[in-house]
C-alpha cells in the first residue's frame, strides 16, 4: 500500500477517535502504532509481510518515544505544574480574584470584571483552564447572584476567563507547541503575555458594553470599601505579582530560561506557603499528588503525539499537503484563512490538546512554506485553541461551570452569555493575525 495512503487513513482514523471522545493519547499512539506497521509490512506492489515490519516499526517507536521523554524542555512541564497547584493551595490565586472584587464591586458589571481577573490570573498560573472553571466557579458564580447577577453573565464570565490561562504564561499549550516546533519556548511565553492582557481588557468591555445594553443583568454592588481595605487587598496579591515577575520578567530579562524560571517559581510558591502556615502537610502531598497525575497524564499524550508525528513523517504526507496546495495556487492569505476556519471548526468539536497534535505536523510546513514566523503563528493558533473552549457546541468550560454551580443553570444559558465574548475573542484574533507586532513585540525585544 502506498505510504500517503496510509498517512491519509490514519489522520482520519485518529479524527474519528477523538470526536468520539477517545483519549488523546490512547488515539494517536493506537492509530500511529498500527499505521507505523502497515508502512513497514506492506510495501508498494507487495503482500503484507508483519514478521518482517515487526522489528523495524518497535524500533522506531521505541526511539521515537525514548527520545522524546528525555528531551530536557520537557522537564518544565512537572516543574510549572507543581508551581501552579502550590499556588493555588496556598490561596494567591483566589487573593487575585478577592483583590479585584475589592477594588471593581462598585463599577457597572464590577464582579463580573473582577471573575475575569480573578480567572485569568488563576488559569495563568496554575496553567489549567478546567481547573479554573471547576474551581473559580464555585466561587464566583454564587458571589455574583447574590448580588442579583443574571445567570448569563454570571456562568459566562467565569467560563471565559478561565481561558486567558492559554495564552497568558506559563501556559503548556506553549510548551507542547515549542517542543513539536523545536520554537523557543520562552519567546513563545512572551509572545503570548500582550496578546492575553489585550483578551483580557476585550472581556472587560464587553461586560461594560453588555451591562450599558442591560442594566439589570448586573446591578450595582451596594458594598463599600474603605482605602485601608483597598490597599490591604492590593498588598495581598503580591506573591502573584512575583509570580509574574519571575517567568515574564526573568524571561525578558535574560536572567531565567523558561524551565530556570518553572524551578524558581516552584520554589517561590513553596517556600511562600509552608512561610505564611497557608501551606500544611496535608495541601503540600495533596499538590505533589495531583502534579504527579497530571504530568503523568500530559507525558503519556505527549508519547503518543511523538509516534504520531514519526508517523506522519515516515508516510511524508506533509508533502503531498504542501505540494497540493502549492498547485492550487492560493494566496498566503487564503491559506492562513483556510488554517484559521479549520482550528475554528475542529475547536468545537475536540479539547485543545488533541485538535493541536492532530494538525501541527500538516500545518506547520505549510506555514514554514509561506515564510511565516512560527512563534507568531504559535500565537494564532493557541488563540484559536482558547476560543475553542467556549465555542459551541461542545466548549469544554461551558460544560465544567455548568456541572460546579450550586444552583441549576442550562447550558444553552451560558453558551448565550458566552457568545458575547466570543465576538470579542474573533476581533482579538483578527488583530493578532493583522498586525504580527502584537505578538512579536516582546519576544523581538527580548534582552
């Protein structure tokens, strides 16, 4: 059988088993696993011979994947993760949220703006946008109706906050896509910083654009706070600031690398939580547990994707891809925009990580082949994985607010509140793709 062939059924196979909710890595390590195989018994204008493909396809898995977990880039990944739970443990995440809540109650729509906050500064650090929206929802969904929020903007607003953390540092989209695009991983943490920050002041006005439309869907807080509570507030948030400091500011500064920076924060949120007593024994084994399951889980999808993209290579379908859109003669443009519809697409129907390891190793070349900056177009389609999680109609963070409330919310409710934001994300994403400085300012600057 002709290798494209076999190249072009297995993307499908592993399409097909991920819109089937399969996961990740037990899909792409299956499908790449048995096509590798085929490619090595069933020779062109031969009979299938599987004693003979048997050693060569075991060999190049097992060097696939050896290699791949021994890769030195992969060690921040365990290193931010444990840094995230420890935060999040420790309380700096919430103190985000329970700061601006202080110094926003009293605009229009002002809890809804400081859940956005409190969201993208939670999912930023902690570096999980579900996690955010299961936990964040618990505690800003019931804040907002008691102040008499609709349910809309309430559940909406949480939802898409917790997306920031995709773009917003440390995030391990960026990690998974530096290492498969052998990019710079802390270019492409600073690449995303403004693009996030301007996602984040787009939320923002929508809320103030949606409360101005409808006043009663966010009434104004009667709470008042004195300046000594403001500054109180303020002051607490400052373990997230270093947080900051030490991955933005070490990166662009040239004191860190990205996985220098991961070890220096892990020890910061440590050391700030066992210090303060808001850190026991108790939390601590709790955070290295579910670090240890989650880099377990993220590792094991990592191998798969590894064969995956050994296997991609080995058929060379990119090259039949490249080639065929080549004769099609389509503009940069064109093309950038046929990318762009199919993430939108795929990002309804599959979780970031999966929709991102199907399609790099065809994408990616066709970008390299236009001249395009690969950590600008890391941006761009991390942008298009975020807006994937609230897009309908399968937006995993609709999905996890709506199974965390108290109270019973339809998800039809939240997706319409969402829709709002979504508006905004789509004039974020034309701006990221129009004017590359946006993503590229930091990154070009970097010292």
């Amino acid at each position: 059988m002709d290798p494209s062939t076999i190249g072009a059924i297995g993307f499908f196979a592993a399409l097909a088993l991920l819109m089937l909710r399969v996961p990740i890595a037990f899909a792409l390590m299956s499908v790449a696993s048995v096509c590798v195989l085929l490619v090595f018994s069933w020779r062109p204008g031969m009979d299938p011979n599987f004693t003979a493909g048997l050693r060569p396809a075991v060999s190049l898995i097992e060097k696939s994947v050896f290699g791949f977990i021994h890769s030195y880039s992969l060690s921040m990944i365990p290193l931010f993760i444990a840094a995230g739970h420890l935060a999040y443990h420790s309380r700096i995440t919430t103190d985000i949220y329970d700061s601006a809540r202080v110094w926003m109650s009293r605009l229009p729509g002002g809890l809804a703006m400081a859940s956005i906050v409190g969201c993208g500064g939670f999912s930023a650090i902690t570096g999980s946008s579900l996690a955010c929206a299961s936990a964040m929802g618990r505690i800003c969904v019931p804040e907002m109706r008691r102040f008499g929020y609709s349910k809309e903007i309430a559940t909406s607003s949480v939802a898409v906050g917790g997306t920031l953390g995709s773009l917003i540092p440390p995030s391990v989209l960026f990690i998974v896509y530096g290492i498969f695009t052998e990019t710079s991983i802390s270019r492409l943490f600073l690449a995303g910083a403004l693009p996030g920050l301007l996602t984040l002041v787009g939320f923002i006005i929508t809320v103030l654009i949606w409360v101005s439309l409808r006043p009663g869907v966010a009434p104004r807080v009667e709470e008042t706070y004195s300046r000594s509570d403001r500054i109180s507030a303020l002051i607490k948030t400052w373990p997230a600031v270093m947080l900051c400091v030490i991955i933005i500011g070490g990166i662009y500064g040239g004191w860190f690398t990205a996985t220098e920076a991961a070890a220096v924060s892990l020890v910061f949120a440590a050391g700030f939580g066992l210090l303060s007593g808001r850190l026991g024994w108790r939390q601590l084994v709790e955070s290295l547990r579910e670090t240890a399951h989650t880099t377990a889980s993220l590792f094991l999808i990592a191998a798969g994707a590894k064969i995956f993209v050994s296997f991609v290579s080995l058929t060379g379908v990119t090259g039949y891809v490249v080639d065929a859109v080549a004769a099609a003669e389509l503009s940069n443009g064109m093309i950038l925009l046929c990318i762009v519809v199919i993430y939108l697409i795929m990002g309804m129907f599959l979780d970031p990580l999966g929709t991102m390891l199907l399609t790099l190793p065809f994408v990616v070349p066709l970008v390299e082949n236009m001249g395009y900056d690969l950590i600008w177009f890391g941006v761009v389609v991390v942008k298009l994985l975020e807006i994937g999680l609230i897009s309908p109609p399968l937006g995993l963070n609709v999905f996890v607010v709506s199974s965390v409330v108290r109270e019973e919310v339809a998800v039809h409710t939240i997706f319409f509140g969402v829709m709002k934001f979504l508006v905004m994300d789509l004039i974020v994403l034309a701006l990221i793709v129009a004017f590359p400085i946006i993503s590229l300012l930091l990154p070009g600057s970097m010292g």
